[in-house]
C-alpha cells in the first residue's frame, strides 16, 4: 500500500469516482491548501505558506497524482527531491501548461487520446517514451438506456462557449428545421464565466431565426442521466476536444451521436457518425430520422457497445491505478 498523494485544482466531473478507487487501494492524501487571514501582507504570507505545506506534502508521498497538468503540476515540477509524478492530462492544459511543465520530473502522462498523444510526442518529443493512452469514461451504472418512441428531439449538453460551436448548430438547425419542420433542438449549459456575450448571443439567435419555440435552453444541467432520456440524436459540435464524455454518456443513456470532425473524434465514433460540413450534418440526421425503427434501435445499440467495450469507468480507473503503482515501484 502506497502513500499516495493526490493534487486536484480544477473540477472534479471526470475525477470522483476514480478517487474513490485510489482510496480503497492505498493512504490517499489530498492537497488542500490553507489561506492565512491577516490584514497585513496576505498574499506574501499566504504564497509562504503555500510553498512550505506543498513541499512538506509532496515529500511524504511515495508518488502523486495530478489530476490536471496544471498549475500545481508546474509549480511541483520545479522543486527538488519530489516523488515520482504522474499526470492525466486532458485537453486545456496541452495550451495554457504545457510549456510551464518541465516535463523532465514527471514521471508518467497519461493522455485521454491517441490525438492528444501525436500532439504531445511533436511538442516534447524528447518525452514521448512517458505517454500512456487511457480514454475518458464513464459510469455505466449511472446511465442507462430506457425504451422511447423516436420523436425527432436533437441535443447538445456542454458549458456553453465558442470552441463547442453551439452558436453554429443553431444556423445549421435552422437550414434543418426548413426541411423537417418536426425537428427539436435542445441545449444544456449555463454561461460560462469568461464567454457572457457568447452566452447571450446564443440566447438571441433562436428569435432571430424564428425558431424560438423550437430551440429550447434548459441552462446548467443537473440531473443528466433524465436529461438525455429525452433526446434521439445528441450532438458534439466542438473544433477541439481531449475525448468528450458527454457524448460517451448520451449514448449509454440511449442517444444516437454524430460529432464534427474535431481531432480524436474517430477514436469515440465510427466513420458514419462523423461530418465535416453542415450539409454532412443535415444528410446525417435527416438518414437517421428516415430508417426504421428497428434500425435506429441496431444502430443505437451498436453504439453503446462500442462505449461499453473502450470506455467503460470500472476498466479505466483500474488502469490508471496501475500506471501511478508502476511509477512507484519503478522509484524504488
């Protein structure tokens, strides 16, 4: 059993459940810093304390693990006499981190695609031998399909800001709407903090176009596993992702996916489900609305064991686990 350490600065929505594995296994140690309250040189006095509390915990592990290779990551990085390192690193931080990193002191990264990987290896090539692939997953136990007539319901549920494209499925659906006039479009997503305009754009477009009764927003969702029942055909519109779990979850929820063309996006998807263009978009949908239901069930089902067999959480969390003990053992 090892002293694990474990360093999480950002959310938890892809982390708690493999937390929960880690802790079964070993004595598992979260960071937490603490912030002194003085009137007086706060922040000098809180970066002070800061530094003596992440030194002291780093050096009573025998390996930690970055959720994120972020801002602790860095910072960890550039101390002397840690314990071995590994990371997840999922997508954001390939570009506002990476270059902070020395990836030198890191023991192992785990990527979350075999895009991500490529993008890595030609970035530090000289670090590429440290690169583990292990996917995003998702808990299926908590998403679940359920047995509903098609009605023609299309969806997309991320936080809501210009690299996932919703203000352009909008245009795109309102071309769609022209021709199936029965087509609903529903969004899930609050406004993101550094995107208001974009978030109000959005709202505006619909009444633009006319379609206000037909776009529905329902803002930030908290019970996704009932959201995606209502949805036939969930969509990922992003230009960039790591490996998206939304479309992971609205297929083991019962959804038919077709994402855009961003890189990795054939490593969730097969071929058929993927466009480029709007029209590849529209004839994608429109193909799908128009068979069968029998082969809209085969398709569907198709899909979710595809999700079943690559991104499984009870395989992946194992895997990760693997990988921080090989890091520790290969220490000692």
């Amino acid at each position: 059993m090892l002293n694990l350490g474990v360093v999480i600065n950002e959310t938890w929505s892809f982390f708690r459940e493999v937390y929960d594995h880690l802790s079964e296994h070993h004595r598992t140690t979260l960071f937490q810093p603490r912030e002194v309250r003085f009137p007086f040189f706060r922040e000098r006095l809180n970066r002070a304390v800061f530094q003596r509390d992440y030194q002291s915990f780093l050096r009573a592990q025998d390996v930690v693990f970055f959720e994120w290779a972020g801002e602790r990551l860095a910072q960890a990085t550039h101390l002397d006499k840690t314990p071995p390192l590994v990371t997840r690193l999922h997508r954001y931080e390939m570009y506002q981190w990476a270059d902070h990193i020395r990836w030198e002191a890191v023991a192992r990264v785990i990527l979350v695609s075999r895009a991500k990987e490529r993008e890595f290896a030609a970035r530090f090539p000289t670090q590429a031998n440290k690169v583990i692939v292990i996917p995003e997953a998702i808990s299926l136990q908590r998403f679940q399909p359920v047995n509903r007539p098609f009605n023609g319901d299309i969806g997309i549920l991320c936080h809501l800001s210009p690299r996932k494209r919703v203000y352009e499925l909008i245009l795109a659906f309102a071309e769609i709407s022209r021709l199936r006039p029965e087509l609903r479009l529903h969004i899930g997503g609050g406004r993101h903090p550094k995107f208001g305009d974009y978030y109000e754009a959005l709202l505006a477009l619909p009444k633009k176009l006319g379609l206000q009764d037909k776009v529905i927003f329902y803002g930030p969702v908290s019970d996704p596993q009932n959201w995606y029942h209502q949805i036939d055909i969930f969509i990922s519109n992003s230009y960039s992702e790591g490996l998206q779990v939304s479309p992971m979850e609205a297929i083991a929820s019962g959804c038919y996916c077709l994402a855009h063309n961003w890189d990795g996006a054939d490593e969730l998807l097969p071929a058929e489900n993927i466009y480029l263009t709007d029209r590849q978009l529209a004839d994608k949908i429109f193909h799908y609305c128009d068979l069968s239901e029998k082969e809209r069930r085969q398709r569907q089902a198709a899909l979710r064991e595809r999700v079943t067999r690559c991104f499984n959480l009870d395989d992946i969390k194992v895997q990760i686990r693997q990988v921080i003990e090989e890091a520790a053992q290969a220490r000692r």
